[in-house]
C-alpha cells in the first residue's frame, strides 16, 4: 500500500507539473509583442502608463523611439502582434512587412495616416482613440481665437469673442468641447455636422443646429473646422463657401490641411482684405499666405494635442484598447471594415 501510495502522488505530482507547464505555454503563446513606434515620442509619464497597462494584461512592450529610417520601423514592426503610432505613416509597405500584426491603434482621432485600405485587405483592425485630444484641440482653438482678435498682440487695439457667432463645423467630440468653451466667453454657438440631426445638435444645449455648411458660413463671424479628411471634404472649404461669411470673418482650422482649397482661399483672401485664416496646420503655401500680414497665422507645428495630458490619454487609451481587442476581440473603435 506505501508503495502503490508514493506512485500515486508520484503520478499526481506528475500530472500537475505538466498541468503547470501547459498553462505556462499557454501563458506564452497568449503574449502579444505590442510594439510603440513614435517618430516623436510619448512623454515619459504616457510610455509608463502604456507599459503597466500592456504588462498587467499579459502581453510585452516593445518601443521604438526617435527613428529617422523608415527601415528600422519595417524592422521593428516584423514580429509585432500590435502597434500603436501617432503621427507616424502606417504605409502598405510597413504593413507588408508586418507578418504578425493584428491591430494597430492611432493614438488621436485623426487616422488619415493609416493606409486602411491596406490594413482591411490584410485583415488589421485599425481604431483610433476618439476623445483623448478633445479638451486639449478645443483650448487651442479659442487661444488661437484671442490671439487674433487682439491682432496677434501687436499693441493696437483689437475686439472681443463675447457676442460673437461662433460655427463649428463637425460636432463631434473636439466641437463639443469648442462649444462648451466659447459658450463660457459669452459666444454665441451654432453647428452642422453630416452626420447629426438638428435635433441632436439642439439637444446638446451647447449649440444652435443649421441646416447645411453654407448656412453655417452665412451666419458665423467665425467658423472652427473639425472634419476628417475624406473623399467628401478634402478642397471643400473652398472659394464660394468661405466668401460667405461676415465681414471681418474668421477661419479656425485645427482639423487638417487637406480640407482647405488653398488656391481658393489665397484669391479670396487677396480679394477680400477683411478675412483672417487662423490654423495650427501650416498650409503648403505658407509663404504666399504670409503676404497677408496680420490677417494669417500658422504653427510652425501641428499643435492640437500637444499637452501633456493629451499625450498621456491617448497613449493610454490605445494600449486599453488593444488590451481589450485580444481580451475579448472588442473593435468599439474600428475605422476600417
């Protein structure tokens, strides 16, 4: 009986060290490489909170910082299960040379720096993290705004934002923010978005729904821009519809350079000497448009997200949702089909 005994708990003690060793393989086969590949770095503070989050859910970080070779990305993105970029270009070849990638994340709402196309084509689910940026882009946007009105704190006497007609042009996330905002310096707030009713505009409490962009333009002292750039409404913000606005207008753009038709805009500025265009997307005819002094100002960068805050949210919100995708196949966030 000792013996039969002792060969039992033998085997049983087999049994669960192979038992052990099975799930431990499981355990390694679960890990996804999830790789950060940021031309322009996450604040320390945001990778911190990228890696607890990744590391807590099983999986390892890899980060890629600082590249100035398109190469090191296509080498460093070979093995990865996931990635998450900022404004770097996911390109058909990066996902080419991505045999194992199964998500990649935008970290911001803008994604037109994801090739799509290639990534439905290759079966990747690409998102973005909606609402991270918003608060930060909406700051910016009526910080832009006093600057102009108090003509670019030139010394001379500008105007204030209180009573003035305020459009905004998108109300998504960054409107709505814009809205709550402006509503605070005393604007008076109207919107359009495509994809809205005006009920649901009115609804909100923070703005005046109008029934198309034209009569946006027509009723605004100022309009904010806050459209992707799709087929729709790249060079829409063109002649005829910016020369609708009131005299002494104008043009925030905080969304993308696409969706300005910059000849267009150039002749009517030129044309029209009352017009201001205020952007933190340097257009590609910024020396032209610098003939229009005092009447034109561009960021030497993209400035929208850049706080510390955004910079953190975002980062953080892409590692969550790719947590989750692997989790659970969760694609609240999915922007190609």
């Amino acid at each position: 009986m000792e013996i039969r005994d002792c060969r039992d708990g033998f085997e049983k003690r087999l049994h669960k060290e192979s038992l052990c060793n099975f799930v431990d393989q499981i355990k390694i086969y679960n890990k996804m490489k999830i790789l950060v590949a940021t031309e322009k770095p996450f604040a320390k503070v945001a990778v911190d909170g990228i890696r607890k989050v990744v590391e807590e859910n099983g999986h390892q970080l890899a980060l890629l910082e600082k590249y100035t070779d398109v190469n090191d990305f296509y080498k460093a993105v070979e093995d990865a299960d996931a990635l998450i970029v900022r404004s770097d270009k996911v390109t058909k070849e990066v996902i080419d040379h991505a045999k194992n990638l199964k998500i990649v994340v935008r970290a911001g709402a803008g994604y037109d720096n994801l090739d799509l196309e290639a990534c439905t084509a290759r079966g990747i689910v690409a998102m973005n993290t909606p609402g991270q940026n918003s608060n930060a882009v909406a700051e910016l946007v009526m910080g832009l705004l006093v600057f102009c009105v108090r003509n670019f704190y030139n010394g001379k006497s500008g105007s204030e934002l209180m009573g003035k007609k305020l459009g905004i042009l998108a109300f998504g996330n960054v409107g709505r923010n814009v809205a709550r905002i402006a509503k605070g310096f005393g604007m008076d707030v109207y919107a359009y978005d495509a994809f809205l009713t005006a009920d649901q505009i009115n609804q909100s409490g923070m703005a005046k729904a109008v029934a198309n962009q034209e009569a946006l333009f027509e009723t605004c002292d100022v309009v904010s821009l806050h459209i992707p750039a799709t087929a729709e409404t790249k060079q829409s913000i063109n002649y005829a519809l910016v020369n609708k606005m009131h005299k002494g207008g104008i043009l925030v753009n905080t969304a993308r350079k696409e969706v300005i038709n910059e000849p267009e805009l150039l002749k009517l500025m030129a044309e029209r000497t009352d017009l201001k265009y205020i952007t933190d997307i340097m257009p590609d005819a910024d020396a032209e448009f610098k003939a229009f002094e005092g009447r034109y100002f561009a960021t030497p960068k993209k400035m929208g997200a850049q706080t510390e805050e955004a910079n953190i949210n975002a980062g953080i919100a892409a590692a969550n949702q790719i947590s989750e995708y692997f989790k659970s196949g969760c694609t609240k966030f999915q922007v190609n089909k």
